[in-house]
C-alpha cells in the first residue's frame, strides 16, 4: 500500500507570493492533518480536514488555509509569504476521526521563503 | 492547556548503551500518548503507543509506559544502535480532542557512535 505522498517536495518562493502544498493521504484514510515544522517551535499543529470539512484549526494566521477533495487528498495555501513561513511542512493521515487510529506521516514539502 | 515536556538533547551514546529520554505531559483527562521517530530528511514514523495508564508501549526494542502518577512517558531502550540515530518526539493526543490534533514535544536528537 503506497504511503502519504506530498508534492512538491521543494520549493522556494519569495517574500509576498503564494504557495499551494499537496498531500495525497493514504487509500481509504479520511482524515488529513497539517504540521508545520521549523527548528525554533518544533512541530505546531495547523489543521485537520475530515471528509472535506475542517475540524480542527491550530493558532495559525488566516494566511495558512486549506482543503479537502472528496477523494481525501488535502492542499495547503499560504498567502503573502513571510520569511519566518520556511519550515518543513507535513501532512499525516489516518483511517478515521479519532484518536484510536493511527496516523501515517508524509515526508514532507520543504519551504524555503527568500 | 495540552502540552509535552522532553528532555533536550541532543543525546550521544556509544553503541550498546541505554537509553533513556524523558517525557511529562500535561493533559486534560487521559491522553493517548506517543513516541515518533524522525530519520534526516523523511517524515514521522509512529515508534509506539499507549492509549491507558500503566500500558506498555514496545516496538524494535524501545518500551514506554504511560504513568499517570507521575505523568510520563519515558522512552527506554536496552542496547542502542548506530540505526536508532534519529530525532525523537514525545506527542499525545487528549482523550477530549475530537480530532487528530497532536501536541508534540520539541525532540532529542539522538546519535549513537559505533
């Protein structure tokens, strides 16, 4: 069974432009979270997205956004990018909506923001 | 509030050393608790678990209880390996928490010299 998949793996962008991240969970999981990773707050939680509706939302400005299609796979935009927006950003899935079950991370999308 | 405390790192110990890396948590009720890996340059790998006090967690020689009385939960293992060479993070998830938002701890990085 192929795993969580994220595209594109890397990207740099520059001050003020927008970026999309893609995350392809699992096949069957419905649940897809979002994690921002950087070296000075460790790994912050942004989002979680079940059955295309938001259910959870981290204390992320309304810069960071996202979605999900109705075959679970999720995207992530910044708006208006911000030097301090580079950081690893991950997403992770799982089967279903609750803690029970466990949750699958990709390898991330690499932001570097110039 | 949620939150996880970890011992800073980083951690170096010779091959066949123990180890330990201590983790508390803060927590609304009882929490689902768990230990992720992170290799240089991929996503988490969930190590184990445990979802109840005084449960055992175990995978590839590491072991965690969860305690409650004091609660922790401390990832041990017997014999390192210069592969167990990673970052580590404590994470829980609260019992109330509708979602799969995790609160993480900041890693220890660990490095096992041969």
């Amino acid at each position: 069974k192929a795993g969580v998949t994220q595209t594109p793996r890397y990207l740099i962008k520059t001050r003020g432009q927008q970026v999309t991240l893609s995350c392809s969970p699992i096949s069957g999981h419905r649940s897809v979270s979002w994690y921002q990773q950087t070296p000075g707050q460790g790994l912050q939680f942004l989002f979680e997205y079940f059955s295309e509706t938001q259910r959870n939302k981290g204390n992320f400005p309304g810069r960071f956004s996202g979605r999900q299609f109705s075959n679970s796979r999720s995207e992530m935009n910044v708006s208006t990018l911000e030097l301090g927006d580079s950081a690893l950003y991950l997403c992770a899935s799982s089967l279903a909506g609750t803690s029970a079950y466990e949750q699958y991370f990709g390898p991330g999308t690499r932001l570097t923001v110039t | 509030g949620n939150s996880v405390t970890q011992m800073e790192g980083p951690v170096t110990l010779s091959e066949e050393a123990f180890l330990t890396i201590n983790c508390t948590y803060t927590a609304t009720g009882y929490p689902s608790l768990f230990w992720y890996v992170q290799y240089p340059g991929e996503g988490l790998q969930l190590l184990l678990k445990a979802t109840k006090a005084d449960d055992k967690g175990s995978n590839k020689g590491f072991e965690a209880t969860y305690r409650k009385e004091t609660t922790s939960f401390h990832l041990e293992k017997g014999s390192v390996q210069v592969s167990d060479s990673a970052v580590y993070f404590c994470a829980l998830i609260p019992l109330t928490n509708t979602g799969n938002q995790f609160y993480f701890g900041t890693g220890t990085s660990l490095t096992v010299i041969p």
